[in-house]
C-alpha cells in the first residue's frame, strides 16, 4: 500500500501498540501481557485479546527482527494458529512509503484447519490485514 509519509513514520507507526488497538477496534482488542502501549521492539512481545468470529482469542507475538526504517517482523509464540509470521515492510518511494504486509500462518487441527483455511480464514485474514493498513495510512498522512 502506498502511503504518503516518510518511511520512518510509518514504520513506527506499524510498530505502536496503540495505533494497532485503535485499528482493531472493531474486534475489541486489547494489548493485555508485555508491551501493552506505545513502540514495540526487539525481542518484546504483547499479548492480544481479541473476539473473531464471536470467540475470545488470546495470541501472543514476539518482534524477531527489526530493521529501523525498513522491516520488522512479529512472529506469534502462543495462540490460536499453528504457526503466524507477519513480515512488515517499508520501501521509500518518490512520495512517501510502499509498505507491504507479508503474513503466513497454519490454522490449527490439521486437516479441518486447512479445510477451514481454504474456505475462509485466508480471506478473513487478508481483510484484516488490509484493513489495518488502511488504517494506518489514514493516521500516517494525517500527521504527515
């Protein structure tokens, strides 16, 4: 997505805990474990309580790189999925940022998680996600 802000603030925004609540509103997010407000960095983790799909969800994420203004990584150490690994990345372009959100993940319980997987997780995540950078963008130009 391109956003016209610096690449810098962008990416702290991507990383504060506080515009990730505000965009995740809808799901009633809650920072709730470690770093629950503010910038998050290397090998800190935060612990999210959240409902989808009508169910309460804990999952915690650790920051596993992180490469000031350009990458960072949250990888998830407890929770619902098998396994979560979200990649943000940051390229400087003429009027701002491209950031570009990689994230893969296993659903749970094998079979009937890729099952589920297939028929919609994959899409509920990747509107999520989208949707959060949207949000972002919207923050990011605004204090631009």
């Amino acid at each position: 997505m391109q956003i016209d802000a610096p690449p810098v603030v962008v990416f702290d925004l991507a990383r504060d805990i506080d515009a990730h609540l505000r965009s995740q509103e809808g799901a009633k997010e809650r920072a709730v474990a470690g770093t629950t407000c503010g910038l998050i960095g290397l090998g800190e983790s935060v612990t999210w309580r959240a409902t989808h799909f009508r169910v309460p969800f804990r999952m915690t994420s650790k920051i596993t790189e992180f490469d000031r203004p350009k990458s960072f990584v949250d990888e998830q150490t407890s929770g619902p999925f098998k396994r979560f690994r979200h990649e943000h990345l940051f390229e400087p372009i003429a009027n701002g940022t491209m950031m570009v959100d990689r994230v893969r993940f296993d659903a749970p319980v094998g079979l009937i998680g890729a099952l589920v997987d297939r028929a919609f997780l994959g899409r509920y995540m990747r509107r999520l996600i989208e949707e959060r950078a949207l949000a972002l963008k919207t923050e990011a130009e605004s204090s631009a």
